[in-house]
C-alpha cells in the first residue's frame, strides 16, 4: 500500500482584552502571544519567519493581520491530521492564560476556529490542507474540483453569507469568499485550487494546497474532509481520472448552489449535457475508491475511509436533520433556527426579510443596513417596501436584532476553550461528532507522528530546544549554525539523522546556510527589541 502525507494549516481568529473589557489593538498581544510560545514551547527557530517548529514536528507563526496560525506536522494518516489541529487548539489555550499570567494588562484572551468575519471587513481565516502527491499538479487540480466543489455538504462549518445584507445561511460560508476556480493567489483571487508550485520537498514530490476549506469542530467533519480528498489524491496519483465523468460546466457557480442547500438535492450541469446532485457526485467519487480499495496506490486505510464515506452520504439523503447532531454545517442550523423562534421570527420568514434588506441596502448605499440607518428613513417608505414582501415594518428592529445575534453565535460558536458555544454542546451531551481513533491529544501536543520526516524533526526539536539560539529550520532542513552543519530532510520519508558538513559543501550551499544564519539572528534581535514586559 502507497504512504500518504497530509496536514493542515490552520488561521486563529484572537483577540485581547484589558481587564476592564476593553480590546487591546495593535501588536502588542501578537508580540506577547508569540514571546510566551517562545518560553513555554521547546521550539527551534522558523528561518523564515517570527515563529517555531514545535517537538511535535508542526510549525507555529504570527501571520500577516496579527493573528496565530499552527500547521500540524505531515501526518501519515487522516485521524492524525485532526488529532495534531487538535493539539494546536490545547496549546494555543495554554498560552493564552500564560499571557494573562505574564501582562496584568490583559485580562481575558480569546481565540476562535472563525472562518469568515460579519463586520463588513471581507477577511477571511484559512484553513488550508496540504496533500503530497507525484502526479502532475495540472492534473490533480482538474481531477479534483468536481470532489471539492461537493464535498461541502460534510465539509462545510455553516454560517452565513458575510456579503449578505440579510441572513443568508451556508453550509460553507468560505464558498461566498472563492474568486476563481482555480488562482496561484491567495489573498485576492481566493480559488477552490491553489496552482502555486510550492512542493516543500525534494525527490520529485508535489504538494496540493487547497484553500477552501474551513475551520471545523466536528470532529467526523474534520476527518471526512482529509480522508476523502487524499482518497481522491490517491485515485488521481494511480491514473484513475473521476472527474471525466462529471465535468462540471461551472465549477464555481456549483460550488455555491450546493452550499445555499440545506436539503443536499440542488442539481447543478455539467459540461457532458448532464445533471448532478452533490450527493450524486460524491457517490460517483466514492465508487471509484471503493473499486480500487486494495490497489498498490491506496493507502492502507482506504477501506475504512470508504465505509464511513457511504455511511455518511446515506445519511445525507435526509439531511439537514439527519446530520443535526453530528456535521457542524447542521448543528448551527438547528441551533440558529430555534434562536430565531424563540425572537419571534420564523425561519421560512428569512427569503422575504433578505429581500427587504436587499432592498433597504441598495437604498441606502451600505452592505448590511444598520438600525440607526434605517431609521433615518421615513416610516411610510419602510412600511411600503416591507408589504412588497408581506412584512411588518415594525418588526424590523427584531429582525436586525436577530441578525447581529446570529453574526456573534456563529463567531462564538468555534472559540476554543470552555467559553465556546460548540465546547457548551459537547458537554451538555447533545452532539454525536467524535470519531473513533482521534484520540491521545495531550501526547500529540510534545510528541511527532510515528513516521516521515516529521518524526525526524520533532526528535530534533526535544533535543536541541535547550539551544534554540544555535539553530534555525524549515520543513526541509534544520541548520546548526555553530557548527556549520545542515540536517537534509527534503525526503518526506527519512527515517533518521544524517547530518551534512557545510564546511565540505560546495559555495553555494556554504552561502545559504551564510545567509540563513543571518537572517535568523536578525529575527531574533528583533524579537528581543520589540517585546517588552
């Protein structure tokens, strides 16, 4: 059976706040975030960056916007990858109380799984997933966009459309964030494929790197997105070409039907004069897999990946209800419906009050009407627009209340720690989400998988971490730069350490390792310039 690597990179949502409740700006918590990482973790220096590789073998940074993001190590397997974010989410809580030990400034830190912001600011936080693979990635993109753009009815985290002036809910709030179907930009011309050339390893591997993807708490959610797609990975990698079949006419514009449908019955074209349901396309994937599940190329856990596919596509065909429990996408349904109820607004309502708001929004010149902003309009005109739709005008403050209370749960729904409404639901005994085999958190917070090169890495880490200054690394390499020696980890798979003398290199090698050297203690004087307690 074939060797799989996988991970994930995943964008905290975070915030500060002083102890009388006031939120603390600038970079002044990115900074202390990050110093304490420093203190509590055993790390070596990013060579690249204002962050760490951990003794996991995973990688912790500040990225751009000051806000946290963690990659889990490469991981052989899919129960892993979910185990290793995790972890992230244990460490990443530890840290915050350790900033409120450390500042008495501070007085309550929060992080969240968030994955798109309701302010009006057009951000978005990644969760990106990476697949290695030694087809070519033209290839692998083609192959791959029917399964992407269907997946979302397990894959999708739920909430609603930020561009939105109303309450427009979304199985996969992210697809509202996707440009293109396919972009070597991530910031601008967000893509269900990401085309950028950026393998990370040597030995003729590449690496699939997905953007549209979200942050999820359900732990099935979590392990059907890695361990379906790297099936699909598989099948592409062993000539098996799914997506001939199902060739969709346009890819973006099914990506979005299927994840404004709670019912998983929206038919979309495809390119062949055809018509397909997402569920219709994921069982075509499926079928495929399960014809090959023995072959040479498959992984050794293709089997079970393929039971639980089924077993959750079944389900599907009655959802939202079935999956009400279970899927994060239909959790959030349930619990926004019920919000709505108990505010006095039905939800079959919403389709007439997104179209009034449609409407108050293209008069008023602004995405989500505020309250104040419509009450700068007379009476009479809101009463008009609102019977256009069979509304009372006067329960429009309720509505817009509703709204803002919505937009706050989705984004309290994934805060980590015990204040986050999912962690409240998951005590309470409601949910059905975890997955048997994602289990031994705490060991993955100190300790890396049990094989590749992460393995390698994370054995390094524990050891040299008492030196850290001596040291810097990348997913390829760990250089020793006293005594001018490099760790060669471009092998995905090695299995053990065979340090190289850079005093026998060639120039050119000489000179990098010169200029990584450098480059780290630079960061590291930065570091010690700019924080301050």
């Amino acid at each position: 059976m074939a060797q799989r690597l996988l991970g994930q990179e995943t964008e905290f949502g975070f915030a500060a706040f002083s102890p009388d409740g006031a939120r603390l700006g600038g970079d002044r918590p990115a900074s202390l975030l990050l110093a304490v990482a420093g203190r509590r973790l055993p790390h070596l220096p990013d060579m690249h960056s204002h962050g760490m590789f951990l003794a996991s073998g995973g990688r912790f940074y500040m990225d751009a916007g000051h806000h946290p993001e963690g990659t889990t190590p490469e991981c052989p397997n899919p129960w892993d990858v979910v185990r290793y974010n995790l972890a992230l989410e244990e460490i990443l809580t530890g840290l915050g109380a350790a900033m409120k030990a450390a500042d008495p400034g501070i007085g309550e830190v929060m992080f969240f799984k968030s994955n798109v912001d309701y302010s009006g600011s057009g951000n978005s936080w990644g969760c990106h997933e990476n697949y290695m693979h030694c087809v070519e990635p033209d290839v692998l993109t083609e192959q791959l966009i029917p399964h992407l753009a269907s997946r979302v009815i397990y894959t999708g985290c739920g909430g609603f459309d930020p561009f939105a002036p109303g309450l427009d809910f979304m199985l996969s709030p992210r697809v509202a964030h996707l440009r293109q179907v396919t972009s070597a930009d991530s910031m601008h011309a967000r893509a269900l494929c990401d085309t950028r050339n950026e393998p990370l390893a040597g030995l003729g591997y590449h690496r699939a790197h997905l953007l549209c993807g979200e942050s999820l708490c359900s732990h099935t959610s979590a392990w059907l997105k890695i361990a379906t797609t790297a099936l699909v990975v598989a099948l592409v990698e062993g000539g098996v070409r799914p997506a001939n079949a199902v060739p969709l006419r346009s890819p973006l514009d099914a990506t979005r039907c299927f994840a404004t449908d709670t019912t998983c019955r929206a038919v979309v074209e495809a390119a062949s004069n055809t018509y397909w349901t997402a569920l219709g396309i994921q069982y075509h994937y499926l079928a495929l897999a399960e014809a090959r599940v023995d072959a040479p190329f498959m992984p050794p856990w293709a089997g079970e990946v393929c039971r639980h596919w089924s077993a959750i596509l079944q389900r599907l065909e009655s959802a939202p209800y079935s999956v009400s429990a279970t899927l994060d996408w239909a959790i959030k349904l349930v619990l926004y419906r019920e919000r709505a109820r108990r505010r006095g607004i039905s939800w079959e309502q919403l389709p007439a009050w997104n179209s009034y708001l449609a409407d108050l929004a293209s008069v008023l010149g602004r995405q989500q009407p505020t309250l104040d902003a419509v009450c700068e309009l007379p009476l009479d005109e809101l009463k008009r627009m609102a019977s256009q739709y069979g509304l009372c005008a006067l329960e429009l403050p309720a509505f817009l209340e509703l709204r803002d209370e919505l937009f706050e749960l989705d984004t309290r729904f994934g805060q980590l720690g015990a204040g986050g409404v999912f962690a409240a639901l998951d005590r309470a005994g409601v949910l059905h989400h975890r997955f048997p085999g994602v289990d031994n958190i705490a060991h993955a917070m100190v300790s890396p998988p049990a094989s590749g090169r992460a393995r390698v890495r994370g054995a390094c880490v524990q050891r040299l971490a008492a030196h850290p200054d001596e040291y810097s690394c990348t997913w390829d390499q760990i250089v020793d730069n006293r005594r001018n020696r490099r760790l060669d980890l471009s092998d995905p798979f090695v299995a053990g350490e065979a340090w190289e003398d850079l005093r026998k290199a060639g120039p050119a090698e000489t000179e990098y390792a010169r200029d990584m050297a450098a480059r780290l203690r630079t960061l590291r004087e930065r570091e010690r310039q700019h924080v301050r307690f």
